[in-house]
DNA sequence: TTGTATGCGTTATCAG
DNA sequence: CTGATAACGCATACAA
C-alpha cells in the first residue's frame, strides 16, 4: 500500500492489533499493559517507525529547536562555539537553527522572520546589532551583550580577564603597556576588557595607553599607532595586551615587520583562548574563555522553565594560557 | 481571544473576511484577485502573521531542510564548509539540520534516526566511517567519500592537487621530496593526493619517499620518520607535500624543532587552503580546496529533481596559494 | 476566480 | 488501562 511514505503511528497500530493512541503512549514512554507494549514495539521495530516531528511540532506546540543566531562559523571562535552550543542541544534532544549574520542587519532582521515561522522554542544570539529587535514572547538570550535585565546575558568575565592581562604582563617584567582594540562603539560585555585591564595598570601604578578604534576603521591606523610609538628603533611598549587573539595575531605580524621579536622585545597577551586548528597550541598567549561552559550555560538557560526567575547576567571564569608571545 | 499563541490563516482569513483558502494562496503567491490580495496582505501586515512550517510541512511532506553530516565545526575547514553550506542553502529558502559525528560510529547511527524523524528532504555527509548505513529513499550526497555510482561524490580535483604540489615543489627547486599523510585506510577521494602526487614525481624523475599512516597512529611516528632522514644535521628531503594544512604545520613545528628552516631548508605544501581566522594569510603554502563551490555543488545537487541524472562524481578545480613554507 | 472540506501525523481528552 | 475522536495549521481537490 505505502511503497514510498515511511510508516505512521496507524500503521504500526494496525499492525500490532492495537489502538492508535496506545502506540503515541508506548512512543512517548507512558503507561502502558506490558503485553500491549511489547507488541506496539515489535510492531515499531518491523516497520521501522520513526515518529514524524512535523506532526509532533504541530500538536504539541513545541518544535524542540532553538536558534543560534551568530556571524559566522568561519572564524575559529565561533566554530567551537557552535560546536559546543549543538552539542549542549543534542543532549537535551533539541536540534540547532543556525543563523549567519555576517555582520549584516538586513540578514538579522529576516532571521527574525524564519526564526518565527520555525516557532523555535527559544534564541541565543551573538550580534552587535544595537537595535536588533527581539520576537517577544520566545525565549531569548545573548551572548556578550548585555540589552536589558529581562534579557539573560551570558559572557566571560571580560573584566577579570582584562585585569588578569595586565598583571600577567607585569608579573612577566614589563615595564610599560598598552591596550589595543577594535570593536563596536557601543559598551558591550568585551569592553569590560579594557576596564579591567586599565583598573589594574592603575591599582599597580604600571604606565598605559589605550587605543581604541570603532568597528570599520582600517587596520592600519594600528600600524600607524605602533609607528608612532618607534623611538630610534626602540618600541615605546613592552607589554601589549589586543582585545581578541585576532587582533593580537595582526598586531605580532606588524611588530615583526617593524623589527620587534615577540616575546624578547615586547610580549603580546590576546583574548578569546583561540587554538590552531581547534586543538592544537594556543596560537598567541590569551586570556581563554571558557566556550563549554558559556554554550552549557546558555542552552540551559534559554531552555529553563522559569525565565523570569533566571539571573540576567551569568559571567563565567576565564583564565590565562600560555601561546608563545609572552616569556616563560 | 488568542494572547499568546501565533496567528494563523485562519485569524487572517477572519481579519480579512476573506475564505481560508484565498489566504493560503496569497501566501504561496498563487494568482488571486488584486482587491482580495490587498485585503490579506493588509491583514497579515496588521496580524504580524508568519506561516506555520510545522503546519506546512506536515500537509506537503516537505520541510525544506537538508541535514549535513560532518565531523565537527572546530576545524576551520569544517567550519567554512559549514558555513558555505549554510548560505547556500539558505539562498535556496532551506534550513540545515547539523550533525557533528565528532568521528564517532555510534553518533552516525543515532544521527541517521534523528534525520529519518525530521523528514529531511536531503542528506550532505562527509564521514569516514566505511560501513554507513544511507537510509534509503532520502536524497544523498557525499564529500570526498565515494560510497557507489548511485550516491553522488562531490569533491575537490585531489589527484590534480597532488601532482601540482609536485610539478610546484620541481619548480622550485626541490630536488628530493616526500609525500605524507594521515588518514583512515580506506580509498578515499584524499588518498588520490598520494596518488597524483606520485604520478607527477615519476613523470618528472623527481626522486621521492611516501609515508602513509593509518587513522589513530599516534603523531609521534612521523616524527621518527623525519629524525630517521636525518644525516649529520641534513634533511634528507628539501620538499614535502602533506596530506593537510594540519598535517602541514604539525610537521613544521618538528623541522624547526629539528633546526631545519622553512622554507630555506625544506619547503611544505600542505592541502585544503586553511586562512588564519578564515580571512586572513594561509597559514601554510597550500593547495586550497574551491570550498564554496564545493558547497555549492553539493547544495544544487541533493536538491536536483532528478537525482538519477545527476553524475556520480562532481570533481571541482584547485588552486595553488603560497603562505610562507615555499620560496617565492 | 473564491469558498469549503478533507487529511497530513501527532497528542490529548474522554468515555468505555 | 485501552480505544475512539477531535484538534493543531496548512495546502489542495473540488464545489460553487
């Protein structure tokens, strides 16, 4: 009769001699006669039946799908957090929409479409959208982003790391250092980076300077600023803490060109805990954040019963790795 | 009336006093008289109505997704053909369902379940496990793996890769050469590398060496391979060709270790085409793999009507790029 | 052309 | 504890 369309749950009824709705109950794990529940399993494994989720979706209201709403997978960043927030998902028997903005705002906003249409059961995202509008009514958290105490935010302790860096880089003997990055204006969870790491260069009287350029400016005014600072081919800085290992990496390229020998000359301290090729070394000396825990933490908060009871912020430990750019 | 829950066609066939149908057919852009269709566009506008893809998939067998099968999204390989996966599927109005295998037997199997629940209209896999069982009826592409001529194949032109990495490492003066890789033992379209790099090396007299070992050997065995070629301080081989960047900068890290110098003693031609953070340098001079068009080509082919028609191996061009480990 | 009615696969209610 | 039946939101065949 169904040569091509996989077996329903009236298939397999007919075929174990029993009610529709006693085979939904065996397939959901509820009560059941043993004798009735046997025969609706061996009905199940001879058929091959695989419960049909679209139907499931549409009775239940409950599609068992949270979106990720990301820039992209390419950088490594953001490929072990997919990886880890799929995988914090799977667990809990939930599947993962993912949703690249590529920085784009027009891409944000059709997301929020799709994101609807799917009706996923709740919405993390890490976007620098400032007037990103949020579907009311589903379960939302952000990452790195604080918008408002009824939304949770989920992020590194981006402070501490800050402040982590710049004792770190004195402990390691420097003398003077600076601050570097580039980002979105708007204050963010990552600009805490900066606080920290400037409260603690002024707790320990340590010299700094801070450079910080909006999101779109060209690198090289960086190249400019490190120029800037060469004195009779002597580098003003010996310690530089970037705000993402990114950038760290881009600025090491520079120093070198300039003649400076990282760590001997000036030792680099980035962000992010970035690894080659995901497991191997640390690609630069970092403040690493912990993406299992932060994936962990925003799954299980997007998917708690009571939202309103959750806290708004959740800021977990970072902690410092050693990747050939400082001494030690 | 309804607080909480979505509208449906039906709220805005009512808001529009207009039939049902007439709704359903405005949606799907299907003709209808201009006055009508100005009344529902205006009612959905007013409703903020989004269509029900549960709904919608149950009543048209379709979900309008593809699953894609893949080890993990850490490897930045991975996570750009993630990522062009993503967007090409996307253009199409398609959702990804990902799978991570994390190279794990059992995970496959559970994950063939999980596609068989979600009604995939199509399956992207690109696993190693030899004996994957496909579920039959479901449209299924490979990468890099060639399971048999009803199950299309899309991969880069491995054998071309191979034997530009040999006529690249001629041209530049190399004089001794050796191919090596890890990988599992089945012939895959990988393993052509070997095969086209030694077909060129023969071609050319060039003189070289292959070490090929098994999935699971420990890394250390090439590290003996390489102490074993050296005489008095000289490295027997002034060119390799890896089977991966990530192959590639491994045995980089040993030469320097073994105080050979990169390029200037030994060049290194790796394969895939891997950019430090997905945009910038490569990190290895590399045959780079045509990525998006291989997503591309994947995309356009499980979703072809007519998968018979479709060839059974879609074979994509590569290209040389240099990143620092040749002379040039 | 527009409206109506049916069924997709599932869960839940309610009567046996 | 089981079995029949309604309803979820949508697309479509068919009737008007």
């Amino acid at each position: 009769m169904n040569e091509k369309t996989a077996p329903t749950m009236a298939d397999v009824a007919r075929e174990a001699g029993v009610a529709l709705g006693t085979v939904s109950k065996v397939v959901n794990g509820q009560a059941v006669g043993k004798e009735y529940k046997d025969k609706v399993e061996e009905a199940i494994a001879r058929l091959g039946y695989q419960y049909n989720s679209s139907g499931r979706a549409l009775r239940t209201d409950k599609t068992n799908t949270v979106a990720l709403i990301i820039p992209n997978t390419v950088n490594p960043y953001f490929g072990t957090l997919v990886h880890h927030i799929n995988m914090a998902l799977e667990k809990r028997d939930y599947k993962m929409l993912l949703c690249f903005t590529e920085y784009d705002q027009n891409r944000e906003m059709e997301y929020i479409q799709m994101v609807r249409q799917n009706r996923v059961d709740g919405i993390i995202a890490l976007t620098y959208n400032p007037d990103l509008t949020i579907p009311e009514g589903i379960p939302f958290v952000t990452i790195d982003r604080f918008f408002s105490v009824s939304v949770p935010c989920v992020a590194a302790d981006n402070f501490g790391g800050g402040w982590m860096a710049a004792y770190k880089l004195r402990d390691l003997g420097c003398k003077k250092v600076a601050f570097l990055r580039i980002g979105s204006a708007l204050t963010n969870e990552p600009s805490k980076r900066k606080e920290g790491f400037v409260a603690a260069c002024v707790e320990m009287g340590l010299p700094f300077e801070v450079m910080a350029l909006e999101d779109g400016t060209p690198f090289s005014e960086f190249e400019r600023f490190l120029a800037e600072h060469m004195y009779d081919g002597k580098f003003a800085f010996d310690g530089l803490f970037a705000g993402t290992d990114m950038l760290a990496w881009q600025i090491i390229q520079v120093l070198k060109k300039m003649g400076q020998r990282v760590p001997q000359d000036v030792q680099v301290i980035g962000f992010d805990g970035i690894r080659m090729f995901g497991d191997l070394e640390y690609i630069v000396s970092t403040i690493v954040q912990p993406v299992q825990e932060i994936a962990e933490a925003c799954v299980s908060t997007v998917l708690s019963k009571h939202l309103s009871t959750v806290p708004s912020l959740i800021c977990l430990p970072v902690s410092y790795a050693y990747g050939g750019t400082t001494r030690e």
